[in-house]
C-alpha cells in the first residue's frame, strides 16, 4: 500500500514538471492503408504500440488489450498536415513592428479552441500555428499536434519539431508599417530592406559577441558585455539554420528578391506560403531547393492576388518543388483532402501526388518529415481514416488517430465539445465560434471589439 | 554623567516643543489625539487561530498591539471597554492582491497616438517597474473603508498598468497618508500579461518575449555592475537604468514577482516564465487554478486565490418562458407532460454545462486545500460587497470554515512574511481584529468592529440595508440618481470592455453621451430611459459603414447599476456600471 502511494505521489510530480503527452495502442484491421511513400496495401492491419507504427501487414492478431479499430472497406491514410494556419492561437499579429522574431506563437497556445476539434473532423492531426504577416519578419511559430481534450497548452506542442518563423512580402507589411504608421516599408523595395537590414544588424551583433566571448577566454580579462537583445539572438539563429524561414507572398518578383537574399545572408531552408505567381519561378526555386505552400485555387482577393491559377500546385510540384497545400482558414482547413484533389483536375496529379501535397510534402516544409507524413514503421501514429477515397468527392473522415489515441471518432461525435465554458457567457451566445473563423465572415460579431483592423486586413 | 543627563534633558525639552508645535497643528486641522490607545474587548468569543475557540473572553489592546487574551484578565482604568457580548473575534484579513486606496492613472497617457509604434517610450509600453506605489496611493479613497468594513486590517497593493506597473506595497487599511499606511515598502515587483494598447508590446506573445528580454538584459546589467564595482580601474562605467535596476532585488530573490493569474492559460505562460528565468513568483488572483493545480505545486509558487466568483447560474432559467411565477406553477403538470423540443434539450445541456463551469470556480478552493497547497486570498477583481457571499459559497462547495479562516489570517500572513506580527489573535500581535455580531462566516454575520493596527472602527448597522443589498430587482418605485459620468465594463466573449457614460436632464427624462470602449470619438446616446430603478439607453456604433443599435438595460442600485447590452441578434451581454464621483 505505501508502495504504491509511493508511486502514485511520483508520478504525480511527474506530471506537473513536464507536459506529459497521452500515447495510445491500438490495431486498425483490414483497411486498404495509404502509406503515400511505399504504394498502397490492400486489406491490411496497422498495429500501433506506445503511440507509434508498430507493424503494418496482414492478419495482425491484437496483442492482449489493445483496442481494434475496423476499417474494412476503409482507406487508412496518414493524417494530413496542414502547413499554414492560425488556429489554437491567442494573438495572430505583433503588428506594432515590421520586425518581430523575438515574439513566439509558442508562447500564447490556446488548447481550448473548438477549432481544434473541428479540423481532427477534417482528418488532420498537425498544425502549422503561424504568426501573421504584417510585419516583414513577424514571429516564431509554433507546430502543434491536434491532442484536444488537454488543458495544457504544452502538450499541444510537437516536441522536438524545428522552430519555424514567418516572414511576409507585399501588401501586408507595407500597408501595415507604411500606410498605417507611416514607416519604413512603404514599398516593396522598403520590405527588402528592412529584411536586409535586420540581417545585417544581427550579423554586427553576433560578431560583437563572438569577440567578447573571445577575449573573455583570455586570463583576466575586464569588460563589458554588449547588450543582450532578444531580437537579435532571434535573427542569428535564422543566419545559423536554426530555423525555418516560412515567407508569405504572392508575387514572382518578391519570391525572386527573396530567393537572392537568402543566397545573400546564406539561408539554406525557406518554404514560401500562398506563392500565387510560384509557377513563374518554379524552376528558381528548386534549383534554390525552396519549397512552397500553396492555396489550391483561392485567389483576388486582393491586387496582388490576382495572377493566379488552380494549376499552381502541380506546376510547382512538377518543376521539382516540394510543394503542400494548405488552408489558412479554419473551414477549409477540414476539407484539404478535397484542395489536394483539385490538383488532379487541374494539372493531372496521380493519386499519390496528390496527397503527398497534403502529408509528406507539408512535413519536408515543417522538418518533420521523419516522424509524420506517412505510413511507415516507427513513425507516430498519426492516421486518418477514410470512408471512400479521400481524395473522391464521397470521402469522409471518419476517425482521426493522434499518437495512438482516436480524437475524432464520427460515430461519436458529441454537440458540445467545448473543453472551458465560460461561467459568465449567457446561454443564448454559447455560439461555439472560434474567435479565429469569425473574422472571415466580415468581422461578424466582434466588429465593435476589434479596433484592429489591421489584424483583419492581413489575415490572408 | 550629569553632563549627559543635562543633554537628555535638552532633548526631552525640544522633543515636548516639538510635540506641542505638533498639537497646535492638530488643533488647526480640528482632529484630537485619541484620550487612549487602551481597549477591552469583553466577553467575546475569541477566534485565536483557526480551528480554536476561547469563550467569553477578554482581549486588551494597548498602544497598537495585543496585549492579553483570555479569562479573568484585569481592565485597566484607561480603557475603553467594549462589550461584545457573544460576539466573535477574529485575526484581521488579509489580502494578497489589491488596488486599495490607489489612485487609477488617466487613460489619455494609454492612448496616446506614437509616431513609431514599435519603439515606444518605455512608459507608453507598460514598463515602469521602477514605479512605487506609494506614489498613487491616496489614505482617504473610499475603497480602503468599504474592504476594511467586511474585515481587511491589511492588504498588498499595486499600481495600476498593463505589463509592468510597479512595485507593490502591503499597507494597513488604515492611517491619513500613504507613508502612514505603509507596513512593508516595495514588497514585490508586480506584473500582468497585458499588452500595451496599439504599441509594442501590443500582444500577449510580445509582452512575454519583451519580460523574457528586460529580465536577461538586467541580469546581465547588474553582472556587470558588480564587476565595476569590485575595480572600477580600465572599466567603461555603466549607465543608469530605472527599469532595468527595479529588477536587481528580482534577482537576488529579495522580492517575488507579483503576477496577476487569472485566466488558466495566464497561469500556464507565467509559469513557463518563472521555469525558465527562475524568479521567486506568487500567482494572485488566480481564477481558474484547478487544471493548473500539479504545476503551481512543483513550482512552489506561492498562491493567493481570487474572492471574485462567477455570478451563481438562475435556476428559474430553466423553465422557458418562467415569466410568472405563479403561472410557471399551474402549468407545470402541462410542461411535464409535453415532451421536450430539441432546442429545450439543447438548452438543458448548454445550462448544465455552464452550471458545472461556475461549481469548478466555486470549488476551487477546497481543491486546493485538499491539494495541500496552502493559499490566501485577494481582491483584486472582486467587490467587497460581494466577498463574504463568495466566502460563503466556496465553504458550501466544500471548503472548511477553519480553511477559509487560514486563508484570510494565518496563510497571507505567512506567505507575506508577516506571521511574526500579525495572523493570529494572541498576545503581542499588532491589534488587527475583525469583530463580527455571529461567526463571520454565517450568513446573518454582521461586522461590528475592525481594529486596524490598534485604532478602533466602529460599524453603524442599518437594518434597511439589508434590503438594499438584495441587488438587482426592479422597482418601479424607487428613486435613483443617474445624473453624471458613470464607467461601464461589458463582458464579451473577446474580454472585457470599457466605456464611459454620461446621463444629463432633460425635461423632465435625460439625454447622454457615451465614450470610450473601443469607440472612436464620442457619441450621443439615442435614447435614455429611467423607470424606478430601471434604467436604458441605445447608442449607435458604425464600423465599416455599416451602423449597429446597441440596447443596454439595466437596473441602477445607489452608484452602481448591472444589466445586459445587446447588440441587434448578435448577443447580449452583461454590462456593469458605477458612478464616477464628482469633481
């Protein structure tokens, strides 16, 4: 008995002292299993162990105690990943800077948006949690597993995953910090050299430190350190490949400008995000070995978004870019099988092209493409599964498997999933509304809430 | 010897001069010393620590302090005997997180347009740590007298801001300037999660990235200026830095830092805060702990639980309709009979929910309590006339009477560093008593006197009050004053929103303007109405060109009103109000 108090009071401060992350067993039978990097395998189990692909074969006979999961007639996918989004996120735009790298989504996760829930009811199991782009270099971003039901927002957080950072080009920083504050950038051009600039001060800076720790290596040495600034720490870790550079644009003259400042500053890794005008610089870009996230056909909705085509996924994916495509937006977030799909009409991909857009690609492009993506042995097990193909107008998800654990099961799909309820919140607003989807719909029920306009205008 | 004798004298000579010049300056100001600092409390039921009992007891004050607990002690002559006969007696209540008495600062400075909006002045920004609090702390606010008058002898109060506003103070709830009031100086370094309005840092990720940057920059800062100061030869001097230096006693662990908890995922990031720069914190105001419960207890952060609680669900509610009472009744055997529609069902879940949301705020004190982390409480957000309500509603959801004591007494003291003085009612302690005519924490429970570092409050009670503290009901009959500028906060699913209204005659009705919240420019209000007690008004907001109507519906009691604003189909929300006092 006092051992076991023992163990239970252990385990208790366990918990406390770091995010303990829920990992599942369980064995999918007779699925027809999409694994997208080695074909497909018809009326085949997977068996998951500690939250992981155990085994993946024929007639795997359930290990006492594991739960089995029937897919017969079933398609068993890996979950799809999506590249670029805002959800479970409290503060989208540090809009006050066009250059923000010390700010960080890591820090404001939101486990309770319902958003969450709803995209598990889309198949998809990791997230892209971005900054906004109103700021040339904006913050660091955050990729996160979809394991809701946790109150802590760091289990939402793919441990180990590479940091990431969002940089915008165009409209949305120059309207920000030009028209609405009257600074530099007001242009293209001044969106250039902010980026430069910031670049070359964080070079200056960490050079003033490799000196000081130089000279402090010498006996006796007396001075002063040059002062620490979050900002700049931020920036030398971009110069040293330490994170991954995910640059909204849209236009093929910005994507070039950028691609020749990353040469210039030595950066190795940049996924470009909504690259309309990709297909223009396809050919530029992968020499580079830059890869691009894009809208499947989603475009005027401003001035610089106007030359485009649905064709641009498989332009780019056919020219050699590792390219993804990804939502932005809480609603199409839950159908991105049907975006991949739409790459097929438009452009003729195989089936196997069109969903590496949705899960292998999108992991290249977060840097985690050894764990996630596919259906492989020792990958986690992050499965969607579908009732028709997924890639055909009749697919529907209909369990979504998050490291083991189903989170989404169609068949039980409770009304109210809401995980905090707002004790002061009048029954009659519990409208279940994502703070995030809102905004989409022309500012609808929170127009005299929001005086920033600018968090609107540059969403997209 | 004589000589030293003949200087004593001197100085006894010049201290009585001074003393006399003193009491000429007291005349002018007509306030009398007091005839005696002795008192007698007899025979009360005397509360020493929680979980203890003395009946009819004595307790003698002398001079500030407790002098004698017990039976059959002896009253001197000078005392001014108080006969509490049955009444209970207990520590004074403390309160780890308040603005008690501290003047708000005008917002204008808040709102200021910056001509770079990344790089404002740091006083713009929030971050003026370097603040003390006793600079806006004003001895003669109401606020001290109404959170004296249910029970507080001491608080710790803060400056008003966002990220960083200043360094906080425990005061006594008692004495006529700041300095008066003032029992520990610069207690803590307070902080909250917000951001600055439209400059850096305007979001919560910014404020955690810029108090991630202040502190390394400070530590760094005061590295260096202890090298200058072990050899100042061939060494560049280092600059002065308010700010910066305001953190020095962070780092050297002689202060905490003070954050205000609230939100659930609040507490999250400031402890991530604390787990990663390593500071000695304490969490006030905390509202929603019991998910955060095993991290607080691993961090050691000390813990003061906030006394504001979401308002208890209606139970009528769930009767549709339930406009009659009387009517709900004679058609009850019909409802039960009808089968419920969806939308009832929909309701009934949705009310279920947000019933079992508020016991999880109710609740979370005893969880703590069971927990074994020990906690005090704070004000911060809650309203005074509220807090033994709410006191009363965490011990029918479980907490102990002798836990929300400790909680009240012997934990702040201990957690302020304060048990050597005061927490308990026992000999030597500062005279800081709370004397109620029942046990406090019963519901007909009425403060009679609070003794605050020795001088005496005595409580007139009105019975009518008791009417009037039954809030919220409509009268037609009765007559309220709204003339004059009045503060709205409006609850939204987005927080918190503040505005400014102001009601003037007209005729015989009224007319108003309203200004603030996230409005432009002021606007008048389109329609004011006011029967009895209840009051409503519209105004027109327009964004993007479009206009939308908002209703607000309220009923006004005294300085305050509370109701609902509506916008359109949009939602409703509840709105308060409180009378600005004139100036």
């Amino acid at each position: 008995m006092k051992k076991l108090f023992v163990l239970l009071f252990s385990s208790f401060i366990l918990l406390g002292a770091m995010a303990q992350v829920d990992k599942g067993n369980l064995l999918i039978k007779n699925g027809t299993v999409i694994t997208i990097t080695k074909g497909n395998l018809e009326q085949t189990d997977v068996l998951i162990k500690d939250g992981k692909i155990a085994q993946i074969g024929k007639n795997i006979t359930a290990p006492a105690g594991i739960k089995t999961v029937d897919a017969s007639g079933h398609f068993v996918m890996p979950g799809i990943i999506d590249a670029h989004s805002h959800i479970a996120l409290d503060g989208i735009n540090e809009g006050t800077n066009p250059i923000t790298p010390e700010v960080n989504e890591s820090d404001v996760i939101n486990p309770f948006q319902i958003g969450i829930y709803r995209a598990l009811g889309g198949g998809i199991t990791t997230v892209h949690a971005m900054h906004g782009s109103a700021n040339a270099i904006g913050g660091q971003c955050e990729t996160i597993k979809l394991r809701y039901g946790t109150f802590d927002p760091e289990v939402l957080k793919m441990d180990g995953a590479p940091r990431t950072i969002k940089f915008a080009l165009g409209e949305n920083p120059t309207r920000s910090h030009g028209e609405g504050s009257g600074i530099v950038p007001r242009t293209r051009m001044g969106v250039e050299f902010v980026i430069r600039q910031a670049f070359t001060e964080a070079k200056e800076y960490s050079e003033k430190w490799n000196q000081y720790n130089k000279a402090k290596l010498v006996k006796g040495f007396r001075g002063a350190p040059p002062t620490y600034s979050y900002r700049h720490e931020v920036l030398s870790d971009i110069l040293n490949d330490k994170i991954i550079v995910h640059c909204h644009s849209y236009r093929a003259d910005e994507i070039y400008m950028m691609l020749k400042v990353c040469k210039d500053f030595g950066i190795k890794r940049i996924v470009f995000q909504h690259v309309n005008e990709g297909f223009k610089v396809a050919p530029e870009l992968a020499a580079q070995g830059a890869m691009a996230s894009v809208f499947s056909d989603w475009w005027a909705y401003k001035f610089e978004v106007y030359y485009s085509t649905a064709y641009n996924a498989a332009i780019l994916a056919k020219n050699g870019v590792v390219t993804s495509i990804n939502s932005d937006d809480g609603e199409m977030m839950r159908h991105l099988y049907h975006e991949a799909g739409k790459t097929q009409k438009y452009g003729g991909l195989s089936d196997e092209e069109a969903l590496a857009l949705i899960t292998i690609n999108p992991a290249k492009q977060l840097g985690i493409e050894n764990r996630v993506g596919s259906l492989e042995v020792g990958k986690e097990a992050d499965i969607a599964i579908f009732k028709n193909h997924p890639l055909s107008i009749y697919g529907v998800p209909m369990f979504t498997i998050v490291d083991g654990i189903i989170r989404f099961d169609r068949e039980k799909d409770p009304d109210d999933m809401r995980l905090m309820v707002d004790p002061k919140q009048a029954i009659e607003t519990a409208t279940f509304r994502d703070k995030l989807s809102d905004q989409d719909h022309c500012m609808e029920g929170a127009e005299f809430i929001l005086d920033s306009e600018l968090f609107n205008a540059n969403k997209k | 010897m004589v000589e030293r004798r003949f200087i004593q004298r001197i100085t006894g000579g010049v201290l009585a001069l001074l003393v006399c010049s003193f009491s000429l300056f007291a005349q002018d100001e007509k306030e009398l010393k007091p005839v005696t600092r002795t008192y007698a409390i007899t025979n009360v039921n005397v509360v020493p620590t929680p979980g203890k009992k003395i009946d009819m007891a004595t307790i003698l004050i002398k001079d500030g302090l407790i002098t004698a607990v017990g039976k059959g002690i002896a009253i001197p002559a000078d005392a001014i005997v108080i006969k509490a006969d049955s009444m209970y007696v207990y520590a004074g209540f403390i309160d780890g997180l308040s603005r008690v008495g501290v003047t708000k600062p005008k917002e204008e400075i808040s709102r200021e347009r910056v001509k770079d909006p990344g790089n404002p002045a740091p006083e713009r920004a929030g971050i003026t740590p370097q603040n003390d609090v006793r600079g806006s702390l004003n001895a003669s606010d109401k606020s001290i007298e109404d959170l004296r008058n249910i029970g507080f002898t001491v608080a710790q109060v803060v400056p008003y801001g966002n990220l960083l506003p200043g360094q906080g103070s425990i005061v006594l709830l008692s004495g006529k300037s700041a300095d008066q009031m003032v029992l520990v100086s610069n207690s803590s370094l307070y902080s909250e999660l917000s951001g600055a309005n439209g400059v850096y840092p305007n979001t919560t990720m910014a404020v955690i990235a810029k108090w991630r940057e202040l502190y390394r920059q400070a530590s760094q800062a005061k590295s260096y200026q202890s090298l200058y100061a072990s050899n100042r030869v061939g060494l560049e001097r280092p600059g002065s830095d308010r700010v910066l230096e305001a953190f020095y006693p962070v780092i050297d662990q002689r202060i905490p830092v003070l954050f205000k908890s609230e939100k659930m995922l609040d507490a999250h990031r400031i402890l991530t805060l604390k787990s990663d720069l390593g500071f000695s914190l304490v969490m006030a105001d905390v509202k929603e702990g019991w998910p955060v419960l095993s991290k607080i207890k691993v961090s050691g952060a000390k813990v003061f639980l906030s006394l504001d609680l979401p308002e208890e669900a209606k139970k009528d509610d769930k009767k549709s309709g339930g406009k009659s009472d009387k009517k709900a009744d004679s058609t009850k055997a019909k409802e039960v009979a009808k089968p419920k529609t969806a939308a009832d069902l929909e309701r009934d879940a949705l009310e279920k929910r947000k019933s079992e949301a508020i016991a999880n705020y109710t609740t979370q004190a005893s969880v703590f309590n069971k927990a074994g982390v020990s906690f005090g409480f704070s004000s911060l957000s809650a309203k005074p006339k509220d807090i033994p309500a709410n006191l009363r509603r965490m011990i029918a959801a479980g907490l102990s009477e002798d836990a929300a004591l400790a909680a009240l007494t012997t934990t702040p003291a201990q957690l302020l560093g304060l048990s050597d003085r005061m927490g308990t009612v026992e000999n030597g302690k500062m005279a800081n008593l709370v004397i109620s005519d029942k046990s406090y924490f019963n519901e007909k429970a009425k403060v009679r006197y609070v003794f605050v570092d020795g001088v005496m409050y005595k409580l007139e009670v009105k019975e009518e009050n008791l009417h009037a503290g039954q809030a919220g009901k409509a009268d037609p009959n009765a007559k309220v004053e709204i003339e004059g500028s009045w503060s709205t906060v409006t609850q939204t699913p987005q927080g918190s929103n503040d505005g400014k209204v102001t009601f003037k005659k007209d005729g015989s009705g009224y007319k108003g303007t309203i200004s603030g919240g996230r409005m432009p420019a002021p606007a008048d209000l389109t329609s004011v109405t006011l029967e009895g007690n209840k009051l409503s008004y519209s105004y027109s907001l327009s964004f993007g060109g479009n206009s939308i109507k908002v209703d607000v519906e309220a009923t006004v009691e005294g300085d305050s009103f509370k109701g609902n604003a509506s916008i359109g189909l949009r939602g409703s929300f509840s709105i308060e109000g409180t009378k600005n006092p004139k100036n």
